[in-house]
C-alpha cells in the first residue's frame, strides 16, 4: 500500500468517499461538510490521495450559474480497495486494544 499516514482526518475524508454514491459524487466542500473539517485540512488531503492514484478528479461540466464548477472526486478501482483494507486494519488495531471503530461506528 502507497505510503499515506491514516490519520484520523485523513480517515474520515476516505469515508466520505466510500459512502459517496456513483450518481452523486462527492465534490471539495461537500466532503469539507461531510467529514467536518476545514478545506485547509480536506483539500491537501485530496491532493496526496489523487498523487498515489487512490481518486480521480473531474470538473463540473453541466451549467452552475453564480458560482465556480465543482470538482468531483471518487476512489479508482485500486484506491477504493487500498481505502477499505486501511480502515479494516485500523478497526483491527483498535479493538486489539478495546477501542471503539475508528468514527465511532457502533
């Protein structure tokens, strides 16, 4: 797995992702809202994920009148499963030691 430290932003930023769906992708400030986190944390974030080729980008292409296109981001095909065994391997840690899952998942 591409070397990414899986802090605990980092976390929520790839799990916003996942639960994005193909027919309504996650878009910069959506994910800033989702994951509640700032875009100084969410956008650099972002930026290392695309760089190991876990997401693909693309702009808006439709009409959006008054404000900028939006960039869509989703997980490629390898990105989505290094994504999913990185939160297994967290949870895995974190119940060896009797903590919650990562996210407070029940």
């Amino acid at each position: 797995m591409p070397n990414i430290r899986l802090t605990k932003p980092t976390m929520g930023v790839m799990r916003v992702l996942l639960d994005a769906k193909p027919d309504a992708p996650a878009w910069g400030l959506s994910i800033c809202r989702d994951a509640d986190l700032g875009p100084g944390t969410v956008y650099p974030i972002l930026d290392r994920l695309l760089e190991r080729g876990w997401l693909r980008s693309w702009e808006e292409t439709g009409a959006h009148p008054g404000r900028p296109a939006r960039r869509f981001y989703e997980f490629t095909g390898v990105g989505r499963a290094q994504a999913l065994a990185a939160l297994e391997a967290r949870n895995a840690r974190r119940a060896r030691f009797s903590l919650r899952p990562a996210g407070g998942e029940a």
